[in-house]
C-alpha cells in the first residue's frame, strides 16, 4: 500500500527538506565564523610570557656567542688539522729520503763527521719542529674547542633548567586558556542545542518545520563538530567523565520515553476500536499499513494473505467488504477502489457490535 501524499505534496516534502538542509548550510557557515573567531579573545601564549627576561636574555647572548666561537673554533681546528697532516708527510718524506742517502754512503767515511749528514740532519730536525708546532697548534684548537663546548653546556643546562619551569607554567596556562575557550564555545552551543531540542519537541510538526529542522541541524552540528572535539582531556578523564554522563542521560531518556511510549500502547489498546480510530490521523494510518504495520497496536501484520480482517494482535478492523460492491476494502479508506462509493461513517467494529 502506497502512502496516501498526492505526488505534488510529496514532491513539495522534498523541496521543504532541501530548504531545511539549506537553511541549516548557512547557519552552520555563520556559527563556524563565530566559533573560528573565538581563540582571538584569548592571547597567544609564549614560553617568553613566563620566564624572567633580565636573567635569560644574558644566558642566550652568551650561549649565542660560544656557538659563534665553536664554530669558528671548528675551522680553525680543521685548518691547523690540514697543516699537522702536511707537516707530518713532509717530515716522513725528509725522514725516508735521509735514511736511503745514508744507506748509499761509503763505509769508510765518517758520517758523523760529513758536513752533507749535517746539513740534512738539521733539516730534518727543521721539518720535525714544524710537525711539532702543527700539532701544537691543532692541539690549542682542540683544547679551546672542548673549553667552549664545556662552557655552552653549562649554560645550556642553567638555561635549560629555567625553561623546563616555564614550560610546566606554560603549559598549565594553555590548559586553563583551552578551557576558557570550550567554556566560550559552550555557552554558545549550549543554548542552541536546548533551543533546538524545545523545537523538536514543540515544533517539528509546525507550518514552519522546514525552518525548525534547519535549525535543529545547525545545532546539532555546533554541538558534535565545534564542540566535542574540543573537549578538553586532562588525561582523559573530563572526556570519558563527560561520555559516561551524557551517555547515562541520553539512555535514561530513552528507557523512559519507552516506557511511555508501551503505556500509551497499552492504555490505546484498552480502548473500543472505534475510539482507537478516532485517533487516529488518515496519513498515519496509510503510512502504517504501506509498511505492514497494524496503525492501531503498530505490530506487523499480513496485509497481503487476502483472509486478515482483523489485527491477530489488537483486534481493530483492517478490511471490510464494501456496502455497494461487497468488495474487499481497506477500512481506513475513503472510497472502495473498485467501485469509488464512500465509505459509511460506521465502522466495521460498530456493525458487528
């Protein structure tokens, strides 16, 4: 059984929710501006706002200025490196070449005593000087560098140990910041959410629900897209504290609401069926029946076996033959299908009783 809209009203359904959808695209637009711009009222922490100037800024000039000095330290060391290694292969060439000359010397000669021997020995002893400053030098380098780097870590660690503190009070401060601004972010969200939930509840049914439903929309995305993501964690507790409340809330609602919901059931059941019709709406009643559902008790029922006059569940009246063609009729329509006679005000129920 199809739905008893006329084509043109379904067709207007759809552009009403299309409106609804976007109505609530714009509002969302202006309420993401609005919370965008929130952080603004805050001002932007830094590790500075917290440490005592007067006493760092000495601190960082001065472990700017050694790093300066490692690293000019460092070329100079590479340099006299360079020079140490030169100095040192041309005293072992000396040293090599002075060893075969005197190896060729005649044997009978005196080397001692050879003006030659003498000459090349003091050269030797010149390159070896040489060599020995080079490494001098290399080794002066090395010690100012190791002096520096000694220095640097002094002070990096002093530095170090001031920041660590400013850090734990730059931190505990981004953390009270981020709550004002969820608690900025909650007191917009949550007035539109309790707005929106007063206009589900009274009305969603409205002339204006296309409206309603837009802005039922808009809120709901304020509250889990602008909202709950920033919720702060402080380890996860607020988090899970706030998930366990809201989940106890929402499924108190919804046991109670059932509840409700099975005694009104209970209580519309209790009642003849022609008081039961009575209150019910024609497009409820279709809608129902297009599903398989009883509209009176709202259990399935077998439209389509052809013998099911009655709910098996509640015993209200579902088909009836019609007075003018005996055809069998949907009680909740208005005219037979077969033969288009209206039907009696009685119902099926008034007549058997």
């Amino acid at each position: 059984m199809a739905k008893s809209l006329r084509l043109s009203e379904k067709w207007f359904q759809r552009g009403l929710w299309v409106v609804a959808l976007v109505f609530a695209s714009f509002l969302i637009g202006l309420g993401s501006a609005v919370v965008d711009d929130l952080p603004q009222v805050e001002q932007r922490l830094e590790l500075d706002d917290f440490l005592d100037l007067s006493s760092v800024q000495p601190l960082r000039l001065e472990q700017e200025a050694l790093h300066s000095v490692q690293r000019k330290t460092i070329e100079a060391r590479d340099q006299a490196q360079l020079q140490w290694q030169k100095a040192r292969s041309d005293t072992q060439a000396a040293r090599d070449n002075f060893n075969s000359w005197i190896a060729t010397r005649s044997a009978t000669q005196r080397s001692e005593q050879d003006p030659d021997v003498i000459r090349r020995t003091q050269e030797l002893e010149q390159l070896r000087a040489l060599e020995r400053k080079a490494q001098q030098q290399l080794q002066d380098q090395e010690q100012i560098l190791l002096n520096t780097r000694q220095q640097a870590q002094r002070v990096s660690n002093t530095l170090g140990e001031i920041e660590r503190d400013a850090h734990e009070r730059l931190n505990k401060a981004e953390r009270a910041q981020e709550l004002r601004v969820f608690l900025y972010r909650l007191a917009i969200t949550l007035p539109l959410l309790a707005l929106a939930g007063w206009l589900f509840v009274k009305k969603r049914k409205s002339t204006w629900w296309p409206f309603v439903w837009g802005f039922i929309f808009f809120a709901l995305f304020a509250f889990f897209v602008e909202l709950v993501p920033y919720l702060p964690s402080y380890g996860g507790y607020v988090r899970y504290a706030v998930g366990i409340v809201l989940t106890v809330l929402i499924g108190r609602w919804a046991i109670v609401a059932l509840q409700r919901y099975l005694e009104r059931q209970r209580q519309a059941e209790a009642l003849p069926a022609s008081e039961r019709r009575t209150q019910m709406t024609y497009d409820k009643a279709w809608t129902h029946l297009s599903k398989g559902v009883c509209p009176g008790c709202e259990r399935p029922v077998d439209l389509k076996d052809g013998v099911t006059d009655f709910c098996p569940h509640c015993g209200i009246g579902l088909f009836e033959p019609c007075t003018a063609c005996n055809a069998r009729k949907s009680t909740f329509a208005k005219f037979c299908f077969s033969c288009g006679t209206h039907a009696p005000a009685a119902s099926l129920e008034e007549r058997k009783t």
